[in-house]
C-alpha cells in the first residue's frame, strides 16, 4: 500500500517497533500508534516515512523519550505522547524537529520536571502537559518558546504561582490551568500577556485573586472560574467591575454564610458595595482572660472570631518573638546572620495582604533552632484558632497574644496562663495503717525469735558449767628425770604447772 496516507494500529498488543516496521509507506501522512503497551522503539523505527505529519504515541509504556526516533521525521508537526514513566524530560528530547508546531505530553503520570533545555530547537505553537505531575510551572523550559499561543498545565498539582512566571511567553493567547490546587493568585502572576484572551482558572481550590494580577484591562476576554471557592467580599469589586465573561460557567460564592451559593453572573458590577462587603475581624471573647493549669497537663486555648473576608489567626507566644499561624504544624527558623522571620503569616487563604518580614539581627542560629523544635515538639496549632500544649511546662508560663487579622483590619486578645510546678510527694499516697501494723508484726517475727534463741543458748552454757563443779587452777606433776649414776631427792624431782 505505497499510496497509504493514514495508518490506525491503536488498542493492539504492540510491544517493540523495530527498524523500518513502517517501511514502503512513503506517502503517509498521519500515523496513530496509541494505546499500546509499548516499551521500546528502535531508532530506525519510523524510516521511510518521509512525509508524515501527524504521529499519536499516547498510553505507551516507554521508560523514555525516543528522541533518536523522532529525528528521522524531518515534517512531523504534531505529536502526541503519552505514558511514559520517566519522571523527567530530559535536555534536547525534541532536537531535530524544526517543523514541530503541536506537541501534547499528556497523562504523563510520572512527570515531576522538564530540564531548562528539554524544548530547546522546537518552535511550538501549543503545548499541552495536563494529568501530569508538576508542582510548579516549569519556567525555565518555557522561555525559548517566545510564539507560543496555546499553553495547558490543567490538572497537575500546582498550588503556587510565582511572580512573572509566564512572562517570557508574550504571544499567548489561551491559558488554561485548571484542575490545580491553586488557593490565590498573586500578584504579577500574569505579568507580560497582553494579548492572552482565555484564561482557565476553573477547579481550583481559588478564594481571591489579587487585583493587578490579571493582564490589563482590555485584552481577556472569558475567564472561567467555575468550580472554585470564592469569597464574595469587597475583594472581587474590581475584578467585577472589569465586565468580563466567565464563559457560560460563572463562579459561585462560597462564603460569607449569608452569600453562600450565590452565583455570580455576567456583568455584575452593581453587587458592588451593596452586597460584596469587607468587615473587620471581632475576637468573640474579649478581655483578659486567666489560665491555671498543672504541669504536665494538656492545654488548649481557642481564640475565634467572625469578619469578612475569613479573618487569619495569628499567636504570639511568651517562648518565640514571633507569630505561629493557625494552619502550619510546624516551627522554622532559617538561614543565618541577617534572618528574616514571617511577622504575619496567613492561616486563610482569604487573606489577601502579602507577608511582611522583620529582620533579626545577632541571632545563635543553631540554638534558635534547636529551642525552636523543641518547642515545635508540644505545640500544636488548628485552624479555627486553636492551639495546643502537650505537655505544659512551667516556662510555658506567661502572655499569649491573639491577633485575629484581614483585609479590613484586626483585633486581639490577650491570654495570661500560670503553670503550677510538678511536685512528686503530691502523687505519693500516705502509707496506710493496715500496711504499717502488717510491716510491725513481720519484723516483731523475726526478731523475737532470734533474741529467744540466743538467751536459751547462754542460759544452756551457764547450767552445764555450773554442774561440772569446781575448776583446778594449778596441778602438781612428779617425774623421774634421766640420771647416769647415783640417787636424787625425791623434793627435787616435783614442779607446779599452772594449768590455763
């Protein structure tokens, strides 16, 4: 079939493409090979297909790129690629592809990064990377694609945008990023799309968007956000006041409570003040208040107030000079020297205000570490502000300040908590009479019988020496001593032994 111009050979069993497989197909021009457990395509593979254009390689199982393969496609200008369990695309994976227009590296699972080169040589016009793996937009990659029109990063796990980071694509037309984790947009995120027309921020976990993060006024004209978490407050005047479309799919409100299901239509300019409106935050227990706890024990102090938009809860303990916010679990300290600490770090995702930092000087990084995480170790911190001490100790004694803050204001509290010392001979219970008489009569068995013993034994001795009568001091001893001649007297031959 030399006049064959497509060849369909998806859902089949193929494993491995080897060299020339295509062969003799030298007038085809659109090739689907996808949703094939392939896991090898020799370099050769795609040989003797001078004309092809279009090549779809999605759900494979390669373990990488087959950039060899590629290059002996010289007119392919839309790839499709899918599957491949690398989790990293790698510096030139596209060289030689100077006609490359379209290139969709979609359901890439694995996919966590692109290297800064990894689209070097191409000139894309529309690059999708959606159901991947990335947590950030991969910048770097993405600056030498200065034509790009089309861009989707939908349904990756990206949670922050950082500033200018689409900025070196100036001829984008359509973003889409959709699906993310993203809780605000900040500002500058858009910085240097002035033509971008469509943006898709839809099902995202958004609360606010920052007011000059939008491209100017002018040039976008849908913005879908449906899908996400909106606070309706005097926030979204100026976005409202923009009279964009939301494309069919307009956002809804999700708080304050009085808001909460609202949809937010075309044009709706005049919701604003009557409706969309900011209340500063109100602490709903106010004044002093005094906490008496023993060491040891476990402490929870709530601090909860009400406001529009959701008010961020910030604490200040006597142990650190600097706040603990409400949603991190955890307590840092970094760098070294000059140190710069958050003064204000947002519990909500409503907060709008950026973090402003104080800078600390002459400061033992290693120590203000160390007694960082061993604080970190027994303080917990909750959302709706709570925080938690297990175990308390005695320095955890002193002022805790409560600063319920938000776009309109703040208020706050002051906690006061005195920690009574441990003290063990409090735990100890008084010996009990029973155990007392009990502990007497043991001691009294034994030592009664000892001393009985004793005396019987000596009263014995004293008995039997008595009977035995008088004791001899002194006994006389006569003897015959050894003579040679003669006689003796007999009063010579005695002597008295004294007996011991």
């Amino acid at each position: 079939m030399p006049d064959l111009m497509w060849l369909d050979v998806r859902a089949n069993q193929l494993v491995i493409l080897l060299d020339q497989t295509f062969r003799g197909l030298k007038e085809l021009k659109h090739l689907e090979v996808s949703d094939n457990p392939l896991l090898f395509i020799s370099p050769g593979a795609f040989l003797g297909m001078p004309l092809l254009q279009r090549l779809g390689l999605e759900k494979t199982k390669l373990s990488m790129v087959p950039t060899h393969a590629f290059t002996t496609l010289p007119r392919l200008s839309e790839l499709r690629l899918g599957g491949v369990t690398s989790t990293v695309l790698y510096d030139l994976s596209f060289s030689g592809m100077p006609l490359l227009r379209i290139l969709d590296m979609d359901h890439w699972s694995a996919l966590k990064n692109l290297g800064p080169s990894s689209l070097s040589g191409l000139n894309l016009s529309s690059l999708s990377l959606t159901h991947c793996n990335l947590t950030s937009v991969p910048k770097e990659a993405l600056a030498s694609q200065v034509h790009l029109r089309r861009l989707d990063l939908s349904h990756n796990p990206i949670d922050i945008l950082q500033e200018r980071c689409f900025s070196s694509l100036r001829s984008l037309e359509e973003l889409r990023l959709s699906g993310g984790r993203l809780h605000s947009i900040p500002s500058g995120s858009f910085h240097g799309l002035d033509y971008l027309r469509l943006l898709d921020l839809s099902h995202n976990p958004l609360r606010w968007v920052a007011e000059d993060a939008l491209p100017p006024p002018g040039s976008l004209e849908t913005l879908l956000l449906s899908g996400t978490n909106f606070s309706c407050d005097c926030r979204l005047c100026w976005l409202l006041h923009q009279k964009i479309h939301f494309g069919g799919s307009p956002p809804v409100c999700a708080s304050p409570a009085v808001l909460q299901g609202m949809i937010i239509p075309d044009h709706s300019e005049m919701l604003c003040p009557e409706l969309f409106s900011c209340q500063p935050p109100k602490i709903v227990e106010q004044g002093p208040r005094e906490l008496k706890v023993k060491e040891g024990d476990r402490l929870t102090i709530s601090c909860q107030s009400h406001g529009v938009p959701e008010p961020s809860i910030h604490w200040v303990l006597p142990q650190m000079p600097w706040t603990v916010d409400t949603k991190s679990t955890e307590l840092e300290a970094v760098g070294s020297g000059i140190t710069e600490l958050p003064q204000y770090i947002s519990t909500s995702a409503a907060e709008m205000t950026r973090p402003q930092t104080r800078k600390w000087r002459g400061i033992n990084m290693p120590l203000m570490k160390k007694a960082v995480e061993n604080i970190a170790e027994r303080i917990s911190v909750f959302p709706g502000g709570y925080l938690q001490l297990f175990p308390v100790q005695v320095k955890d004694a002193g002022a805790y300040l409560c600063l319920a803050s938000n776009f309109v204001g703040n208020d706050s509290v002051w906690i006061h908590l005195e920690v009574t010392p441990f003290n063990a001979s409090n735990l100890l219970p008084p010996p009990s009479t029973v155990h007392t008489h009990l502990l007497a009569v043991i001691t009294a068995g034994g030592i009664l019988p000892f001393i009985s013993s004793v005396t019987l034994c000596f009263i014995f001795i004293f008995l039997w020496s008595r009977g035995r009568g008088n004791i001899k001091h002194t006994a006389n001893i006569d003897y015959i001593p050894r003579t040679s001649r003669g006689t003796s007297s007999s009063e010579d031959n005695k002597f008295t032994m004294k007996l011991i």
